[in-house]
C-alpha cells in the first residue's frame, strides 16, 4: 500500500485549518498536518512576490488523489494553489494501513 503525502500552502491558519477539517471529515486524508508560518518567495506574473504562508502536509492514497486535489482547489483562495504530491515509497506498513483504513474506500 503506497501513500502520498500532497503539500499546500495556505494564506494564513484560518484557510489552512478549513482545508485540513475538509479533508479529513471527507475522508479524503487521514491525517493533515499544519505547520508553522512561513516566508514565500516566488515568480508570479512576471514579478517577484513575497508572501507569508501556511504550510499543510496531507497524508492520503495515491488512487484518491484527484478527489483531493479538487476538495484544495474548490476550499483554496488562490489563483493558482501549489498542490505538489510525494509518493512515499517506504513508510511503517502500520502507519500505511492507517492512511488506508482513515481515508475513503471507493469513489462515487
């Protein structure tokens, strides 16, 4: 069982924790993680920005992720989200059946 571990960030922690309740009381994730503050810098329209945000780690399964993608995007405020997912190749097989069994078992 692989599982993914799909990387946002939020304006501030109000939209970062909106986000994290969806996702997990939709089944979508079994756990979100929310991180401290932190400094963005980035290219945006020809210029270069600089932004305060709020970094989420969501840990979900790879056959759900385009249902989580659209929950960030319908949830998000952004233009443009950064949505990044990292397939975890090793992980305790524990662990991966808990993301497995807290997230949703079939699509419909």
């Amino acid at each position: 069982m692989n599982a993914l571990i799909v990387i946002t960030n939020a304006p501030d922690r109000a939209v970062a924790q909106k986000i994290a309740h969806a996702l997990v009381e939709q089944k979508l994730a079994a756990c979100v993680n929310i991180l401290a503050e932190c400094t963005s810098i980035y290219r945006w329209q020809g210029k270069i920005e600089t932004a305060a945000e709020v970094p989420l780690l969501i840990k979900t399964r790879p056959d759900i992720y385009a249902e989580v993608e659209a929950a960030i995007k319908s949830l998000h405020p952004y233009e443009l989200p950064e949505i990044v997912a990292v397939s975890v190749e090793h992980g305790s097989s524990e662990y991966l059946d808990w993301i497995n069994a807290a997230t949703v078992t079939e699509i419909g």
